[in-house]
C-alpha cells in the first residue's frame, strides 16, 4: 500500500534581517506508512517543530519535496495537527469544541455531531459534553483536544509533544488511546517528542535528528516483545526496551559530533 507521507531530500533555511541564511535542515528523507507510528526525537532547537510546519503546509521547504499520499479509497489524503496546549475555546460546550475542527472547514451536520457524542464517550467524556472547559481536568481537555482532532478525518496526525504537561498516568492512557487508534481507525500518527521513553513505547520507528544544519542521524525500526497486545505500559516492559533507549540515547549524544565533522 502506498505511503501516507513522503519526504524527499528536504532542505530549510531562514534568512535574517541582516541577510544571514540560517540552515535547519540538509536533505531529510524518510516516510510514514498506513497505520505506522513514526517518532521524531531531537535535541532542543533541532527543527522539529519546524519540520511540522513544513509538513503541514503552514511554511514552503527552500527545496525538496513533501508529498501526502492517498486514502485506501484513492481519494485525497489529508492532515490533522495536534499541538501540546488544548486551546479549547473557554465559551464553547465539550461538545461544541470537539467539532470546532469540521466547522472550520464546513458546515456540521447532525452526522458530525453524532459521531463527535460517540467519541467523546468512547474517551469517557459523554458525561460532561455540555459542560465547559473550566470544569475538566488537564488529561480531559487533551482528550477533547485529540477528539476535535480525529474527528476532521485525517490520514496522518501530527502531534507536537502532546502529553508533556500531564501526570504520569493520564500520559500513559492518551498514549494508549493513539496506539489504539492507529489499529482501530488505519490512521498515520508522526509524533514529536522529547521523551525517548515514549518514542520507543508508542511507535514503529524512530527518527533521530541532529547536527546543525539537523540530517537523520538514526532511523530505528521498532519491534518489542510483550505478552498479549503491546501497549504504553507493556512496550515499556519488554527485554527490547532498554537496547533501544541506548541506541536513541547514543544518536542523540553522537550527532552534533559526528556531523561537526562530516
């Protein structure tokens, strides 16, 4: 089956007010499948988050390419991006939030809103769908924040640190909720994180950056044995677990050093 994304030989700079070009990226290439998870882990000032607006269209690459695939049915793929911060509108329902991003776009319909019901109660949220952002807590808002998300209908979502603010559990039980939805749903999910114990426990492969101007230091297929369906607790549990954090940790460590150098 075709690709979800493609990125080819991906270049960026920024040129300062003082005409100084500022290189963020050399040649990236790398590409998300149906219903894979790919992690991008980097270094502070990295480019990750530059990527996703590259990515997203919200910034033009200074050469390459950037391709989005085809649904199953061939008709347009499409993106949904998710950021670290909720920002649910605080006069607006549960409800009326999660279908802020179809109304965005087009007019909802009581399908749309049948559907955002079902997923909200799916995530445990039915009960307060009526009720206001102010009573939630910080794990709630992200899970309507994910619902209005999922509910456009994307083929690939980006998520921009998500989880980071939260406790420990709630984190736990929204990264299972994206590892479910990738079987589930067929969804693509590129995830940047900071955590490189999420980025082994959540995905299929992690992408490492480094080195200024940032290039793929690693690119590591991940496979962990568990009992039963893995998840973000028992990924953190297998024998493979460890091996993996070392490799990324290593790349991480490694980069700056070894493209100073190439």
């Amino acid at each position: 089956m075709e690709n979800r994304l493609e990125v080819t030989n991906l270049s960026h700079a920024f040129v300062t007010a003082t005409n100084e070009e500022i290189r963020i990226f050399r040649d990236l290439c790398f590409s998300v499948g149906p219903s894979e998870i790919v992690a991008v882990v980097g270094r502070s000032g990295s480019g990750k988050s530059t990527l996703f607006n590259l990515i997203s269209g919200l910034l033009n690459p200074t050469s390459g390419h950037i391709s989005l695939g085809p649904r199953a049915d061939g008709s347009a793929g499409s993106l949904a991006y998710m950021l670290q911060k909720d920002l649910l509108l605080p006069w607006r329902t549960i409800l009326e939030n999660a279908l802020l991003g179809i109304e965005l776009h087009r007019q909802v319909t009581e399908a749309d809103r049948t559907k955002a019901k079902a997923m909200l109660a799916r995530y445990g949220l039915e009960s307060v769908a009526n009720a206001y952002p102010r009573s939630l807590s910080g794990g709630m808002k992200q899970r309507v924040a994910l619902t209005r998300t999922l509910l456009t209908n994307p083929t690939i979502v980006l998520l921009d640190e998500p989880f980071s603010a939260l406790d420990y559990e709630t984190r736990l039980m929204l990264e299972n909720d994206v590892i479910t939805l990738t079987k589930t749903e067929g969804t693509s999910v590129i995830l940047v994180t900071h955590d490189i114990d999420e980025a082994i426990a959540m995905s299929d492969r992690i992408v490492v950056l480094g080195g200024r101007p940032a290039r793929i230091s690693l690119q590591e297929k991940i496979v962990l044995t568990v009992p039963g369906e893995r998840d973000a607790i028992t990924a953190r549990g297998a024998p493979e677990f460890h091996r993996y954090h070392s490799r990324v940790w290593d790349a991480l460590r490694g980069s700056d050093v070894t493209h100073a150098v190439s």
